[in-house]
C-alpha cells in the first residue's frame, strides 16, 4: 500500500512539472503563430496569445515571456490589463525594458491617461528613447486629440509636452511641426510658435496648410501685411495643384477674410479665386458669407447707386 502511495506521489510530483513546461511550450507555439500571421488574422491570434500568458504559472519562465505576453494583450484591446503587466510593481520605479515601456506608454494613451503618459515619456525619453519614440509614432492619433483637449485645462503642460515631443520624432516632419506651432500659438507663447513655422517652412515650403497656419499667427499677432503674404502663398499653392484637389485650401477663406475687412491691403483681388474654391466646395458656409460680404459691399460703392 505504502509503496503504491509513493508511485502516486512520484507520478504527480512529475505532471506537477511538466505541465508549467508544456504551458510555456503552448505559449511559445502560439506566439510564434501570432508573429507570422498576417495582419487580418493578428487581432484573434492576439488573444489567444494574452490568455496563454495569463494561464501561465509565477517563475522564471512568465517573467523571461513578460514583454511578449504584454505586447500580445494590448494588440488584444486589453489595454488596462497589458498597462498592469507593463508597469513596475512599484510606480515610482522606472520601466527598463523596451518592449514593456512601449505598452506601459502605448496602453495609456488608449486608456486617455495623458499626464501619466507626459510624466513617464518626460522622465525617460533620455534614457529610453527607442520605446519612448515607438510609442509616440504609434499611437499619435489618439494623442493628438488627447493634447489639444488638455491645452483648454489645467494638463496644458502635458498636452504641450506631447506636442514637442511630436514635433522631434525623427525624420521631422512639418506637419508635426506644423501642430506644435499650432500649441503654442493657442497658448500665447507668440516666439516659440514662430520659430516653430520657420522650421516647418524650411522642411515644407510647399506646404500650403502650414503657410495657412502662419497666416493666422501672424494675423493674430498684428502682422497684417505679412499675413496677407502668407495667406496668398497658400492660395498660389493650392491652385498649382490638380483640378480634382485645386480650390479646396484653407487659405483663400482667411485671405477673404483680410479682404471683407481691409480691402485695399490685399492685393490683387482674390474674389476669382473664392467663386472657384465654392464650385469645389458649396458647403463652406464661411467663405460663402464672406464671398457675399465682399460682393455685397462692392455692389453698393458703385457710383450713381445710393
């Protein structure tokens, strides 16, 4: 009897071993499958992924798959869980691995936690700027909205941050230089915003949303000659593109503007121009008033007409 037992206890002592084994073999054939797959099948592989990790035992073989079974759940859409895996037992501590940084940053931009986001990427950007930079790149357009929301609260300093760091990410790009240049113009920081649009003309000086932009900056800042300048560069870039894209520019609608307001400080006349962009554009309830403003108001200057 007694020697029975003890063949029980051997026989369960060697499945209690081998099924950690065989549950990080399943794992690893899982998440082998998930790396090769294509994009559409990914989303379903992901979760099978996530509770794989999420069934396997504490030790040296779920820390050692940590990063990957992270990755896994946040591609999963599990972002509050893949954001309590990637983060450091303890808050205070900083996240040293890559991957798990990337997930930690990634899962809060998705969760809208955008100061915690700010604090981690201030405090390690220096000393890890891959995963830092990886997150940023991928979840840029919910951060976007996440950073102009908190310029209008008391998380301005986040939402500014975000944008700087954006705007570095390289290769800089004008657009991100463009909507850093559009924060800081928002906050009144009026020298900053500038040097930002002398650094997004130089990388794009065919840009014709961001010379639209810094019309509007200088517009804002009295600079009206060199506004109206802007905005006509905006205008002469929109109509050298194709007929399908030609007239729909912001610039024509702000370069109305100026001239329903000052219109002997524009130049040549830019009413042409707005009857076309509205062909393109019939909905563009401004420039239609505007257009009809400008109309309206040189219909009545004529002589004999009281």
């Amino acid at each position: 009897m007694l020697k029975h037992l003890a063949s029980l206890l051997s026989t369960f002592c060697l499945f209690a071993q081998l099924l950690p084994a065989q549950q990080l073999a399943e794992f690893d054939r899982l998440h082998k499958s998930y790396v090769e797959a294509s994009a559409a099948e990914q989303q379903a592989l992901a979760t099978q992924v996530s509770d794989a990790f999420l069934r396997l035992p504490d030790g040296d073989g779920r820390t050692e798959r940590l990063p990957r079974g992270a990755a896994a759940t946040l591609a999963a859409g599990r972002s509050k869980l893949a954001l309590e895996l990637a983060s450091p037992v303890n808050p205070e501590t900083a996240q040293t691995n890559d991957v798990l940084l990337t997930v930690q940053l990634r899962a809060l931009a998705q969760l809208d936690r955008l100061t915690e986001f700010a604090r981690i990427v201030s405090k390690q950007a220096a000393t890890e700027p891959g995963a830092v930079s990886e997150a940023l790149r991928l979840e840029e357009g919910r951060l976007l909205p996440l950073a102009a929301k908190a310029l209008r609260t008391r998380d301005r300093p986040a939402g500014r941050m975000v944008f700087q760091y954006l705007a570095t990410l390289e290769p800089i790009q004008s657009y991100r230089v463009a909507n850093l240049g559009l924060c800081l113009r928002q906050i009144g920081d009026v020298k900053a915003a500038l040097q930002a649009y002398a650094l997004g003309r130089r990388l794009a000086p065919n840009d014709l949303n961001l010379w639209n932009d810094y019309g509007l900056l200088l517009r804002a800042t009295g600079q009206w000659q060199e506004a109206v300048a802007a905005f006509r560069r905006s205008v002469a870039l929109d109509l050298a593109r194709d007929e399908v894209t030609r007239g729909k520019g912001p610039g024509i609608t702000n370069l109305m503007h100026l001239q329903s307001l000052y219109p002997d400080r524009v130049g040549e006349d830019p009413l042409p121009t707005a009857v076309l962009a509205l062909e393109k554009r019939p909905d563009a309830t401004m420039l239609k008033r505007l257009t009809l403003d400008v109309a309206l108001d040189r219909l009545s200057a004529r002589p004999g007409r009281k």
